[in-house]
C-alpha cells in the first residue's frame, strides 16, 4: 500500500539530478505495483471525485496506459496487496488513513478537495487486467517484499510510489510514476522502436552522495525515520537527543530536516548492529529490550520474501508463506491469489475483522454500509468455521457465544470499531473446505436469499445483469426513505451503457441499419453532470449505500463460486451519468422521451426496471408530492 517512509520520496526528487538516471524504457519486463499504479491512474487523470466514480472513464485510461507499454515492448507484471497479516502491525497505520479518508470525503462533499478512491476501482482495474491479459497476482499480505524479490529475480525495473522502494536494493532500479512518461511515447531516432522516458532511481547513488554508505544501514533509517510499522513515541527520545551532523539543517527548509540529518549520522556507522546500539544508548535501559525487538522486526520487511511470484506466474502455482498461512483451504489460497477473493475475505478470514471504506456520502447520516450488514453477516457465516485453531485463549472460558466480528467503520467523522455477529448457517454451508462442492442450485439460493429476491424475477435479465439487478432489489427494500423513483431509474439508465457500448459496435449499427443504439449512447454521455456541479448529498448517499450493496453481494458471490456471472463492472456505473441523470428526470427529460432513440434499449431498461419495481415499497410509485 502506498504509506513508506515520511519525507523520503520528497528528498530523493529534491535531488533529481543525483540520485536518478533518465531512461528509454522499452523492450523489458517490469513489475508494477497495483496498488499504487490505481491510484495514480484515478487521480492524476482529471477523473471525478464526487460521484462515485466514473468507471467507465477510468477502463479507458487503464487500457491506454497499457497500450503505449505493449507498443514500447514492455512486458508487465501487476502484483497487488492482499489484506493484513496475522500479526495486523498497520492496524493504527490503517486507522490513521481511515480517518484521513473521512476528512477528504468530507471536504469533497461539501464543494472542498481531497483524494478518495471510488469504492470498486480495484474490482474494475482486476477486470481491466483480465480483459486485456495482463498478467497479475494478489499477495497474501502486503506486497513489497514479493516486488522487489521478483524485479531482482528477473533483472527489471520497478514501477510505484511507494518511497520504501528507495530502499529495497534493486539491481536494476525503482522508476516512480510521477517520472514515468507513458503519455509521451518516443521513437529512437531511425529506427521504429519505441520507448517510455522515465527516471529511474538506484540505491547505488543514495550511498554514494553519503560516504559510500553500508546499504544494509538503510532499513535501519526506514523505521528510525518513521514508516508504516513503526510509530513509537520512545523514538522521538532518541531523535531529540542524538546530535545530527552539521548540514543537516541547512537543506531546503527544515523539510528534509530529519531524513537528511539520519542518513548523514547513520552513515558513520560500519554495519547496522553498530548503529542499532548506539541508537539504544540514547533510550532509557528499561526500554531497550523492547525497543531492539521492535526495531530488528520492522528492518525484516526489507529483506527478500519468501514466496516465489515468479513460480504463479511461469505455472500458476504461488506458494502462501508458512508466516502467513494460517491453514486456509486450497481453494480459498488459489482464489486469493487469482483476485477472484478480496482482501477484506482474507482480513475476516485471519483476522475476523474488516476495515470499510468511506466513500463521498452524507456524513450526518450513519455511514453508507450499515446498509449491506446482512450480507456482511452471512459472508462472515460462511467464514467463521474456517480456522478452528485461531482462537482467542480469554474467550474459550466464558460459556459459548455467536461468532463475532469486527468492523472499523465511520461514525459522524471518525472511526469506531463495531461487534457484529455472524449468521448462523445450516452445516453443509459451514464448512469452508467444502463450500466449492455444494450444488450450484443450494449456492444460488443462499445468494438470492440473502439478496431477498426471487429467481423467476431475474429470469428475463440478460445474465450479466443478473447480479447489479438482484443487489438493486436488495436495496431498494432496504433504502432509507430518501430514495425516489428517478434514483432508481438513473441507476437503471445508467446499466445500459455497456450493453449500448456493445450494440452501437455491432455490424448492423455500423452499416446505419442499427436501433439509435450510437445516438442514444451519445446522448448519454452528454447528459454526464459537468465538474464543479452543486452535490446533491441525499442523492450521493443512495447511491453510496447502492455502492455498498453491490460490493458486498460481489463478494458473496465470489465466495460461493459465481453462482451468478460477475458482471462486468467496467460499463455498470458511471457516478456523473447517473447524477446527471438525476437532475434530468427532475427537470426536462422523462426515461421514455430518452429512450425512444432505441427500442432494443428500452426494452432492455423495461426488464430491469420490471425486476426492481417488483421488489420495491408501493410508496416509491407515488405520484410526486404524496409520497411523504
């Protein structure tokens, strides 16, 4: 994830000129963080922030940055985070972000700005990868280590922001995103090859401008200056006392203050034990122990991993590391793995607690997941006999109680953590090991039970719609009164966008022998609500909890193997069409003076809307003004 080491990224780029090379990128695998790459797609791409994303524009930015890799001839190879370990050591790291993320989603709500990731953009980007058969592999747990251990097993660069790649000592180096100039692909003068420009960053020079340093004092400096695992107060003791060298504090400011002033101090040291006592005698004794155990921990996560990503993806086969695996079924590791299981399966699985996400909602009312709790507890049903032997000591001498869980979740404009029970399921289904096995019927009926719809409803939806239409059920009974028929017919609207994506780039249409399906596409995306328009925070806030909806049934189905196709998530949801469509609906335009441009398309909206209309309270139908 990217969090590193504070100030560092900051300093390496103050000192461009020394510490990086420019490079012609081309013709060369590369292993690419995920994580860090979504990110930086979403925001650096003028994309939405306020409308919960628009999916659709961000597919598009994906496939671009891939392609100019494909026509420079670079191979690459995704590697994305999984969720926590078993030891949870980023829980606080994780919660400080949380918080962070509450505030950013406050301030864009109300007209501010701010960073806050769309809730389903690493769903999307996975599906992006597969259709364009990228190769890509989930780590069990964070994904640094496997990077850098896979780069120097096959000789390539790094591509990420993550500033602890400054670190890792890569053999042929760490290029940062922001360096990496994939929109400005160049061609070697005569010749047709192309390339990337980018700045690519080698340890080798970091050591050099202090005193051909000891690259192994470098870990060392990483939790001394503050990274994710270690925050300890006790190091400001330290700090506070030891005597920087002299030009520590005439860098740029005070900004680089601290990095500069360790690298230098650290850098009259032979080998790290050497440092690491001497940073010792500045603490009080009875901390040392402690402290020293802390420290040695936190500087192994820059040596080498110990699972072989090259083995998934030469065979497929990736061996879970013994410190993780706390004796998973095979299935549920394949599936991890593949991506085809989230992160927050593996953080309830090992940990029996789930971080949920803030998204850009209405922070007066409860947060936007509260909604999609009884799928929540019914996932957490399936998983809650998985490790008998993860068992908390305390607890086995109270009497017995319902499996709990617990979920970090926002409360007005902070964090709490909250007890949920899970669901207790009938005994074929509690059995993890076996769960692949149960019929495909006993797992659609489980599924469409929890989404308390029936499957004769879905029947004349298209099945790639099948599971948005269930999971639109789900949530208009369970939608607080704020939701209004043009909420549901914008969302509705705004699922055909794929379907007349795909139709307006079929022979009929292009032989103008088509149903309006390109015009009626068109005219969708011009009724996209513009940047800067006023948000209607009831209106984000429905759509939020539909968010909430659809990535918890995602991942239930997921869990019992598909029992409904995943649909495709690229083309579902575009946060400023169905905004705008919204407004729309409540001004000028009516579904059928929209969709008249179409028939195949109203007849495909008819299905859907037939399907939730069916499962939602008679008050929705009210004319308007009677509906209180």
């Amino acid at each position: 994830m990217i969090m590193g080491i504070r100030g560092l990224m900051s300093f390496v780029e103050d000192h461009s000129n020394e510490f990086f090379t420019d490079v012609k990128l081309r013709d060369t695998k590369i292993i690419i963080d995920g994580y860090a790459l979504f990110h930086r797609l979403y925001f650096s791409s003028n994309l939405e922030l306020r409308y919960g994303g628009d999916y659709d524009s961000f597919t598009d930015v994906v496939q671009k940055f891939f392609e100019s890799l494909f026509a420079c001839k670079i191979c690459p190879y995704v590697v994305l985070d999984g969720g926590c370990d078993i030891s949870d050591k980023k829980l606080n790291t994780l919660k400080d972000r949380a918080r962070e993320k509450i505030q950013m989603a406050h301030s864009l709500s109300v007209g501010g700005g701010g960073y806050v990731c769309p809730l389903l953009i690493r769903e999307v980007f996975i599906q992006v990868l597969t259709k364009l058969q990228v190769c890509f592999v989930q780590c069990f747990s964070e994904a640094d280590r496997d990077i850098m251990t896979l780069a120097n097993h096959w000789n390539c660069p790094v591509l990420s922001s993550d500033s602890d790649f400054c670190i890792f000592d890569l053999k042929s180096g760490f290029c940062p995103l922001n360096g990496f100039q994939w929109r400005n692909v160049n061609t070697i003068k005569g010749t047709r090859d192309r390339y990337i420009p980018a700045k690519c960053f080698f340890l080798d020079a970091l050591c050099c401008h202090f005193g051909i340093m000891n690259k192994t004092l470098l870990p060392l400096f990483a939790v001394l200056c503050g990274n994710d695992h270690v925050n300890l107060p006790v190091m400001e003791t330290f700090l506070s006392k030891v005597r920087f060298p002299l030009g520590a504090a005439n860098s740029k400011g005070r900004r680089h203050h601290r990095v500069l002033g360790l690298l230098n101090w650290l850098s009259r040291f032979a080998d790290p034990t050497e440092a690491l006592d001497s940073v010792l005698n500045h603490l009080p004794k009875k901390r040392r122990g402690t402290v020293k155990e802390l420290l040695c921990r936190s500087m192994e996560e820059y040596v080498q991993a110990q699972g072989r990503l090259q083995d998934f993806f030469q065979h497929g086969a990736y061996t879970c590391p013994d410190t993780w695996n706390p004796g998973l079924p095979p299935w549920v590791l394949a599936a991890l793995a593949r991506g085809q299981l989230s992160p927050f399966i593996s953080d309830a699985l090992v940990l029996r607690r789930t971080i949920l996400h803030t998204q850009v909602e209405n922070m007066q009312r409860p947060n936007a997941h509260r909604i999609s709790l009884p799928i929540r507890q019914v996932i957490y049903g399936l998983l809650v006999n998985a490790l008998p032997h993860v068992r908390n000591v305390a607890w086995d001498a109270l009497p017995p109680q319902p499996p709990t869980f617990s979920e970090v979740e926002r409360i007005n404009k902070n964090i709490k953590t909250s007890i949920v029970n899970a669901v207790e399921l009938p005994k074929d289904h509690s059995d993890l090991s076996k769960l692949t096995e149960l019929s495909l019927a006993s797992r659609q009926m489980l599924l469409l039970e929890t989404l308390k719809v029936k499957q004769s409803l879905l029947d004349p939806v298209p099945a790639a719609l099948k599971l948005p239409v269930a999971v639109s059920c789900y949530w208009v009974q369970h939608a607080e009164a704020t939701l209004k028929l043009h909420h549901l017919q914008a969302l509705l609207l705004g699922m055909l966008l794929g379907p007349l994506r795909a139709m307006a780039s079929s022979p009929e249409e292009k032989a103008g022998r088509g149903g309006g399906a390109e015009t009626l596409y068109a005219e969708l995306q011009r009724v996209k609500a513009p940047p800067g328009t006023r948000l209607d925070l009831d209106t984000a806030h429905v759509f939020c909890q539909w968010q909430c909806c659809l990535q918890m049934g995602l991942y239930l189905n997921q869990l019992l193997s598909t029992p409904l196709p995943e649909p495709d998530l690229t083309r579902l949801y575009s946060g400023s069409l169905v905004h705008g469509l919204c407004r729309q609906l409540l001004t000028s335009a009516s579904v059928e003076s929209l969709l008249r441009l179409c028939p195949e398309a109203q007849q495909l909206y008819e299905h859907l809307f037939s399907a939730t209309r069916s499962c939602a309270p008679a008050e929705l139908f009210l004319p308007k003004g009677r509906s209180n």
